[in-house]
C-alpha cells in the first residue's frame, strides 16, 4: 500500500448471528482514483461501506483516513471527516423539499436562499438539475438519487463512496455523472463506487476490488477484463448465456384501451391515451426516462389508481375499476420499482412480506385467518427458489441487501403463477449473477404462457428481454416495436425526444 493512499482499510472484519460479513479485508482507495468495490449480493460490500461511512462498527482491523485513524462512532463523524455517501436505499424524508433534506445533512446550513441557489447551481453543473423547493414525495426514484447525490457533492469530501448510483439513472444522466465524478477525481478526490453494471466499471473506473463470501478474492484493472470476466471472478465460476428459446406468442391477455389520467399531483405525469396489448408468451419492454409516467402507469395496472371502465381488461374480464385484491385473484401481479417500502415493509419479516400479495393466490389467508405455516413455507419456498442469502424466513426485510430483497420481491410474484407479470426495473442493484437469474426467471414465466411487461431505464435489459419494445414520454406510450434491429440510439432518442421524433428515429 502507497502513500497516496485517501482511504485504508486492513484486516477489516465483522460478524452478525450466523453470518460472517466481512473476513480480514484489506485495501486501500487513492488520491484521484475512481475504485470499484464488485462482488454478488451479499458478498459484503455495504456491511464494509457501512463501516466506513460510521453506521457499523467493525468487530477487528482498523482504517485510516488521510493517514489518521478512522473510526467513526456515526455517520456525523464520518461526514466532518470528510467521507460522503450516496446510499442504494435512499435516505429521504418524504414530507420535506429537497433543500430541506439536503440542509439536514449539513452541520451548519446557510440560509434557505443560499443553500437553494447553491443546490440549483451544482445540481445544473453536474447536469443533474433540481428544483430546491419541491418535496421528496412527487420525485420519481431517478430524481431522488439526484438528491443523494447533490447532497454529498455539496460536502466537498475526499473520499466519496456511491452505491449503485445510476441504477435510476438514464445513460445520458450516466455519462454525465461519470464526467462530474472524473473532474472530482481530477481534483483529488478519492471514489470508491460500488455498482453491478460492468460495463459501467469498465469504462470509468481505474481499480476493482473483489469480494466474494466477505473476503477479498481479487484486486485488477478493470479496463483490461470483460464484463464476463469480471462476473466470473465474483461468483467463482462461469456465467450461463440466457435461453430465450422455446417462446410463441398466443392469445390476447392484457388489453390497454386509451388509459388517460390526470396527474397525481402537481409535479407528476398525466397519462394520455395509453394503449397496448400484451399476449400470452410475449414480454413487452417499456422505457422512459424517470418521472414521464412509469410510476402512474404501474398505479393504473395494480389498482392503487382505478380508471374508467372498459379501460384495461385481463382475459377479457373488465378490472378497470377494481383495487389490487380482486386484480391479484385474477392474476395481474405487480413488482413496483421501491422495494422497500412499496414492495415489501422494512421492519416485516419474510414471511410477513409474503402475505401481502400472496395471501389470495397461495391461500395463506383462509376465512380471515392467517396460516402461518403455510406462509412460513411459501417464503421458505421464494428463498429457495430465488437463491435469496437470508439466515432464514423470520429475517426482517431491511435486513437484506439490496439485490437479495429484489430477489425475494421478484421470486414472490413469479412463484404465484401470474396471468399477467407487470415488474418495474426488476434488476436494479443486482449483482450479474443475479440479474441473470432474474432475467431468466421472467423468460420461464413467458415460456410458460405468461405475459410480462417490463418497465425499465436499462436499456440492455430492454434489449435482451422484451419481444417487442414502447418508449413512455410525458405520459404517452409509443406504438410498440419489434427489439430485434433496435439500436440504443433508436431507443434513447425514442426516450427522450420530442413526440413525433419516434418515427424518425427508426
């Protein structure tokens, strides 16, 4: 280890009840270095993260920082010594503006103008522009990881960690990010980045520090390995290929006839005349860049929403009007974007999570009465089928690491033996291995005669899941596209061009 080392961490190691987090890890981040830290869920890189930025304390080793000891008792601690996070979950107060959050991060705050001036210009900078004044509950998830994000850039730290930052993110937002992160590491700063996106490693960051079961298994320059090489030294072995085969599209289950509603609230998206139909064995892929409709699309689908009648109909039964129980018992299931908190109750167990859309399907609620055995088994069930890493089913769902919940979250639907599959961003902060897994389990379902509709900002996985492909711009889905020939480019401009700008682009 060198002495332009900003961040050291030696023979770290930390234990939970049956579970060995991390295991003698050692490395260091320097000066103007964008560091990746890889590995599969679970293999305990935000137990590590956490240690550093004063949320966990570790059971042995020590960490310097700037060459002083580093062991802060809080996150306080850890700010005023100059380390900053952007976290995967985020950590947001859904009633207060984003000038309001950020100020509650900041131990002296300047007056509310200043600090909202200062908000406007940084946030516009990094190309990642926000209005200070607005509230954290009408922000789509991509606008409130700008919130993260701007609130650490505001700290002008020296190590700054980012934990799957552009997992809401769209690709032009991405090169933005990366070209802000290029100038701070130009400055000195020190990243350490955590995400699953490889390519993203590849291209931006200079070291990769692996992780595999809590140890560090391998330390490289990313730039000089594939995608898969690196997946393969995360997980130990070989990557399968996913099967697309042996998928034919059957009858019409899902019919959308022009679903228009009028925006939530002030600052959310009207839908306007949406239109589609999903057929048996297909998988249809939606894009949109964050905050044009996806989330008031999903509402509409599961019933938080209703819309007018002879709106959406699932085997030719109306459900335009009906709440999420009887759409459930029909089989049109959702997997929202939030897993934790819209997806699943942090503070639940497993097993408790699983009663809330399963309860009907799985009969894990008979004449009101809950079966717990029957519940407690369906879980055990998701975790085994899902490969999910939990000591067991009575683990609370803020337990989990990030990719494991999405595992359970998505496992949970998918095991009910939907009609009609309709999931938002169902890889985001999975690891490769993971996210194969995912994938795949989406494919078996539309083999299986299934409909699936994917709602995504990854443009690769639009790619190599859907059959057909739409782009929801200001509430207005586009006529649907067969994927095979489309071009990113056909797709972003598709994403974020004027309406009209579709048929140009193609």
């Amino acid at each position: 280890m060198n002495s332009t080392a900003v961040f050291r961490a030696e023979g770290i190691g930390k234990s939970y009840p049956g579970v060995r987090a991390n295991d003698d890890v050692s490395f260091q981040v320097d000066a103007g270095q964008i560091h990746a830290l890889l590995g599969e869920n679970g293999a305990g890189k935000s137990t590590l993260v956490k240690m550093i930025y004063g949320l966990v304390r570790p059971d042995q080793g020590r960490m310097s920082l700037m060459g002083a000891p580093h062991a802060p008792a809080d996150p306080r601690a850890a700010r005023a010594s100059g380390v900053a996070m952007v976290f995967q979950h985020f950590s947001l107060f859904d009633a207060l503006t984003v000038a309001e959050n950020i100020a509650l991060g900041m131990e002296n705050p300047p007056p509310r103008r200043e600090l909202s001036a200062r908000i406007t210009k940084v946030s516009h900078d990094f190309g990642l522009p926000l209005n200070p004044a607005r509230r954290i509950v009408t922000l789509s998830a991509g606008e409130r990881q700008r919130v993260e994000i701007i609130r650490c850039l505001l700290q002008n730290p020296r190590l700054l960690i980012m934990d799957e930052p552009t997992s809401v993110l769209t690709p032009q937002e991405a090169e933005l990010l990366f070209a802000t992160l290029r100038k701070l590491a130009d400055q000195g700063t020190a990243i350490l980045y955590i995400s699953h996106k490889l390519d993203e490693i590849r291209t931006h960051c200079d070291c990769a520090t692996i992780l595999r079961h809590g140890r560090v298994v391998d330390s490289c320059d990313p730039r000089a390995h594939s995608a898969r090489e690196l997946a393969a030294m995360m997980v130990g072995g070989e990557m399968r290929d996913i099967d697309r085969t042996g998928r034919q599209a059957g009858e019409v289950l899902l019919t959308i006839r022009d679903l228009s509603l009028p925006a939530p609230n002030a600052e959310g998206t009207a839908l306007k005349a949406v239109s589609l139909e999903l057929r048996a064995g297909q998988i249809l892929g939606i894009g949109g860049v964050a905050g044009n409709g996806q989330e008031e699309l999903l509402a509409a689908l599961t019933g938080e929403v209703r819309a007018r009648p002879g709106t959406i109909t699932l085997d030719g039964a109306d459900l335009s009007i009906l709440g999420p129980d009887p759409r459930r018992k029909a089989g049109l299931l959702t997997a929202p974007e939030d897993r934790l908190g819209h997806a699943a109750v942090p503070d639940f167990s497993l097993t408790e999570n699983t009663l809330l859309t399963a309860g009907l399907r799985r009969k894990l609620v008979k004449n009101g009465l809950i079966d717990h055995r029957a519940a407690r088994g369906f879980a055990e069930t998701v975790i085994a089928g899902f490969d999910v890493r939990t000591p067991g089913p009575h683990v609370a769902a803020r337990a989990l690491s990030g990719g494991n919940l999405q595992k359970f979250v998505i496992g949970r639907e998918v095991l009910q033996d939907p009609r009609v599959l309709v999931v938002n961003q169902p890889t985001w902060g999975v690891d490769a291995s993971a996210a194969a897994f995912v994938r795949q389990s989406l494919l078996d379902l539309a083999r299986q005669g299934a409909g699936v509709i994917v709602i995504s900002q990854d443009l690769d996985e639009l790619l190599e899941l859907s059959d057909q492909f739409c782009a929801l711009n200001e509430g207005r889905l586009s006529e649907p596209r067969p994927t095979e020939g489309l071009t990113l480019d056909q797709i972003g401009l598709m994403l974020g061009g004027a309406h009209g700008m579709q048929e140009a682009a193609l």
